[in-house]
C-alpha cells in the first residue's frame, strides 16, 4: 500500500501469468509498457481484466465491481493477482485494465500517467485510507502515555517477542508492502524491531491472538480495516505528517498522510473500454461499504462472490448509480 500506504488480503487468486509478470517487473529496471498483453482484449469481446491488491478491502472492491460487470453488464471479468508496484507495470502494458484502489504510488504516478501516459485517472474510490502504528485499546487504556511516540522505549520490554531480538516488537504484514516503518525506527531512535507476519492474514491471526490473550502489541494497521470492529485499536502519534516529508524513504521520520484511495485505468481501456470504462470510473462506495463486504470475506469466510451478491442485492440504490 505506498501502502507505503499498507503498503495493503485474506483470499488471494493468483494465475501463472500473473507469477511471470511479477518475476519480470519486480526489478522496476525493464520498460514493459511495449510489450504485448496475454490479456488484451480481442477485438468486440467484452473482457475486463481487474488487478487485485493484496488486502482484504481491494479484493472487496474488485468482488463487487466483478459481480456488478458480469450480471449487469454482460462483461466477463478475469482477476489478476500482482503486488502493488509490479500492478502500475502490469497496468501501462495493458495487462490489466483497472487498478481499483491505490495508496499512492507518485514514482509511477508520474512515470505513467503524466510522463508516458499510458494510464489515467479513475477517479476518487470514495473511501479515504490511513496507515499508522496501532495498539489495542485495552493497552492503550491501561498505558495512555504510549500514544505518543516518545514513550514507546518505556514500555519496549512489554513489547518484546521472541521475533524481535530482545527489541520491541513493530508488527507488519507482508514483505511487499511499501512501508516507511524501519526507517522511521532508525530515524526516530526506538529500540524496535520491524517484524513481518508474511501477509495481512497471518498479521490479522496474530494480533486476534494476541488480542484474545490480552496481550499487548504494536502494529502498522490502516484504516480502514474490518478487524477494526474486532479488536478495537488506538493510534500512536507519530511526528505529524507534512508536505514532503516523506520523499526520501531513508530520511522519513513523520506520519503516513491520509489518503483519499484512487482508481486508475489502463490509458487505452478508458479512452475505448466502453460501458465496462465508464461504470469503473463511477464506481464510488463508501468506508461503511467496503467493510460490510471485507468482514464477510474475511470474518465470515464467505466467497467473494457470495459476498458481493448479498450486498448488491441490499445497495440498489447505490449500485445503480455507476452503471452507464
């Protein structure tokens, strides 16, 4: 997410061609944005290819917009499942036609849409994203000084796990979020350890573990987030974010901003993709929404699909709305 904005998925589908494409852009070195498309459209078929981030709030984007685009529409939809730097590539190669929900990613923005212009603006998700270190709440009631950044040293000790090498424990998900959280350890001077869960599913059993013990825990978390409703949690004040003070990732020593999440399309696909084009760029749900549909991916363990269709079948009013 820039899950630096979380840099962030309880269900993944992942497809060999997807496996090639992240081995072929996870350098960043290569211009892939010539290179022909296993998934491009033939000529007259209504195809849509979605990319599907690797968090739970994605994939209930791409669930709906999915379900909306076959039933509505008359679109077949394939997903694509690709980490959220490698998916700009895949986007400009036409590899996908939409990314429904970005962090903020302004190396590509500007490589991409301003510079080469080979993919454009969706327009807002609706749904405004925010990454921070978490605690929960039981902790933070018990401990209310540890909502402020200076006095996560003093309870360092309580934090420590077998994981982080006699350091507090900073918890995160997956290795391929673009996080700012081990250099805002170093530059921040605390005596904390980054330590990677693997993925937001395994993030989410440990902290529900921890959560069920009692325990306390220092996490990057966002919001929003289904688990929220679960485990309530409380931010820690980091420095307060400012213009810029971010843009060297080994200099950050400030808040992640907040972010109004964004949709991007495929330069081509929106200027020819049609209805398909067009419902994608008014799609535009509430936080409310997406988590109603996150918690019963997630919580529930209900398919996407399923999912999807209970909450079209209680939104018309909504839904109605984005089609063309």
């Amino acid at each position: 997410m820039s899950r630096k904005r979380i840099t962030a998925a309880a269900v993944k589908r992942i497809t060999a061609a997807a496996a090639v494409l992240v081995l072929a852009t996870g350098c960043g070195a290569a211009d892939m944005t010539k290179q022909a498309s296993p998934f491009a459209n033939a000529q007259g078929a209504r195809t849509v290819t979605l990319s599907v981030q690797s968090w739970v709030g994605a994939q209930a984007n791409v669930a709906v917009a999915e379900y909306l685009l076959e039933h509505e529409l008359g679109y077949r939809v394939d997903t694509v499942q690709v980490d959220e730097v490698p998916a700009w590539d895949a986007l400009s190669q036409g590899r996908v036609d939409a990314i429904l929900e970005d962090w903020g990613h302004p190396e590509q923005e500007q490589r991409y849409v301003q510079d080469k212009k080979t993919i454009a603006a969706g327009g807002d998700l609706g749904v405004t994203g925010h990454i921070g270190w978490f605690v929960p709440t039981y902790f933070a009631k018990k401990h209310p000084d540890v909502t402020n950044w200076k006095n996560l040293d003093k309870y360092a000790d309580l934090l420590r796990t077998a994981e982080s090498g006699g350091k507090g424990q900073l918890l995160d998900g997956s290795p391929s979020y673009v996080t700012n959280d081990k250099a805002l350890v170093k530059n921040l001077d605390l005596d904390y350890q980054v330590v990677f869960a693997g993925s937001e599913a395994a993030q989410i059993t440990q902290m529900q573990q921890f959560a069920k013990e009692k325990k306390p825990f220092l996490s990057y978390w966002y919001t929003p987030q289904w688990l929220m409703e679960k485990v309530p949690m409380t931010e820690v004040k980091l420095p307060p974010y400012e213009e810029g003070c971010d843009a060297d990732p080994a200099k950050v020593d400030c808040a992640y901003p907040v972010t109004p999440l964004q949709k991007y399309l495929n330069a081509d696909f929106a200027k020819d993709g049609g209805k398909a084009a067009e419902f994608l760029r008014n799609f535009k749900w509430t936080t409310e929404d997406q988590n109603q549909v996150s918690l019963m991916i997630a919580e529930q363990k209900m398919r996407p699909e399923e999912a999807a269709k209970k909450w079209v079948d209680s939104h018309e009013s909504v839904w109605k709305a984005w089609l063309p």
